[in-house]
C-alpha cells in the first residue's frame, strides 16, 4: 500500500499527517507500552478480517462504477455480504477459537480481564454457529433478490462483480471451513493478495515506470521485490527484535486504516 500512499505524490499531498505523523507515534507507543503492543496484536488480527472484507467491497465497488452504475446504489447490500464473505466462516468455524488466542497475550503482561475473553467465547460458540449460518443464508438470498429486483429496474449489473464476490465466497466459505487457522490464514491471505496485487499494478503501475530507470521490467522488480523482502524481514526477524515486531504491527494496521479511504470511489481519485 506504500506505492499508493506515500509513492502516489497526488495522493499523498491530501493525506500528510495520517501518513508521516500517525505510524511514527503508533510505532512509539508499542515500543513504550506492552499493553498497548498486545493491544495492538489483537485489533490487527480482527481488524485483518473486517479489512479483507470492506476491501473486496471497495473492489466491487469499482466494478460497479465502470459499468455505470450509481456509486451509492446497492453499496450497503455489497458491504454487509464481503463481511459475511470473511466474518461469518470465522464465528461459525472452529478458526474463532484460534483468533481469540490472541487475548491470552494479555495473561502475560497481568491483564486478566482480557485474557478471560477466549473462554467465554467457547461457552457460546455453538449458538453463533447457528447464528450466522441461518442469518448467513436468508441475508445471501435477500441479497440475491435485491440485485434481481435492481436489475428488473434497469440497473447495470457488473458481471465481474458477480464473479468477484462469488468467487471469493466460495474461496472463503471453504477455507474457513475445512481448514486449520494456519492453512486458512494462508490461503485467504494469498488469494486476497493476488486481487490487491493484481489492482495495485494496474492503477499504479504505470506511474511506476515513469519515474524508474529500466522501465516496465525495473518496475515491476521493484514493486513486487520489495513485498518479498519484506515479508521475508517480517517473518525472520519481527519476532526476535522489537523494534521491527512494533513496525509490522504499524505498517498492518496502517494497511487497513489507509485503504478505507484511498482506495475510495466516492473520492474519485482512483
């Protein structure tokens, strides 16, 4: 998200303090306080789900636009699906009990509120189960017949939009599904990176090359080696030296907030 945020000077000029000031006092406090690191911890692992969820939202979103279609019409119906797409597999799945794992860190510092959390979950998982699986299913077919009804009143339905959220859904649905956390986190990681990747370069791409010797090929080394090298950084050395753990967290949770709003259709600045 750097090449959007930092390395797009258009974008950047709107955005000076979110991007220059905000990651630099987050970074400061994690290394000062380790109840704010775990904090930190546990909002990354959730905010990740809800990210990945208003992500594809945006993406469809955009599809929409290019079809025609009114940036307002259907946004919530969009939105509250992806959700559901992410968030639903997860409180209806035995990968809850691995994401609430994260509070325990809490034990650790003698913070024993938080550390409370992972059990009370267990005592009621089995009702969210059925919870989402039911409102799951009624929401999916209310989401279905509203599109229908739209389109009987003329509205341009994007077919890539359609391909894109069934497609991650049933990626979704079975990962989470039928996989350990581990494997699933993996699997849905890379196959929402693929899409962000995929967009990045298209959007951003080009500006890219302008401002690079070598061209397209130095280019796309640049942007696609330097994911590489950093997510080899961050899984060698994050865990061993603080001062990088506390940056991975930042550049996560700087990831999730700064794609709310530069990647927003309403702004038109994509």
């Amino acid at each position: 998200v750097l090449f959007r945020s930092h390395g797009n000077a258009a974008v950047f000029r709107l955005h000076r303090v979110r991007f220059l000031l905000v990651p630099l006092v987050i970074w400061l406090a994690i290394l000062a306080s380790s109840w704010l690191a775990v904090a930190a911890t546990v909002v990354a692992t959730f905010w990740d789900v809800w990210h990945s969820g208003a992500q594809t939202f945006g993406f469809a979103r955009i599809y929409d636009r290019n079809a025609g279609a009114p940036p307002e019409t259907g946004r919530r119906l969009d939105f509250w699906l992806n959700q559901l797409f992410y968030a639903g597999p997860i409180l209806a799945g035995v990968t809850l009990l691995d994401h609430m794992e994260e509070f325990n860190g809490f034990a650790d510092i003698g913070s024993l509120f938080f550390s409370e959390i992972p059990a009370r979950v267990t005592g009621f998982q089995a009702y969210l189960t059925w919870v989402v699986l039911g409102g799951g299913t009624i929401f999916l077919f209310y989401y279905l017949f509203a599109y229908w009804r739209l389109y009987q009143r003329g509205y341009p339905v994007s077919m890539k939009k359609i391909f894109l959220l069934f497609s991650t859904g049933a990626c979704s649905i079975y990962t989470w599904g039928f996989n350990t956390w581990g494997e699933a986190f993996f699997i849905m990681n890379l196959f929402h990176a693929i899409q962000y990747l995929a967009l990045m370069w298209i959007t951003e791409g080009k500006r890219m090359q302008k401002n690079m010797v070598g061209g397209k090929s130095m280019a796309f080394i640049v942007f696609f080696g330097s994911i590489l090298c950093y997510g080899f950084l961050a899984e060698v050395l994050s865990e061993n030296l603080q001062i990088l753990w506390a940056a991975t967290i930042v550049i996560s949770l700087m990831h999730f907030w700064y794609d709310g709003f530069i990647w927003s259709v309403r702004k038109q600045e994509i």
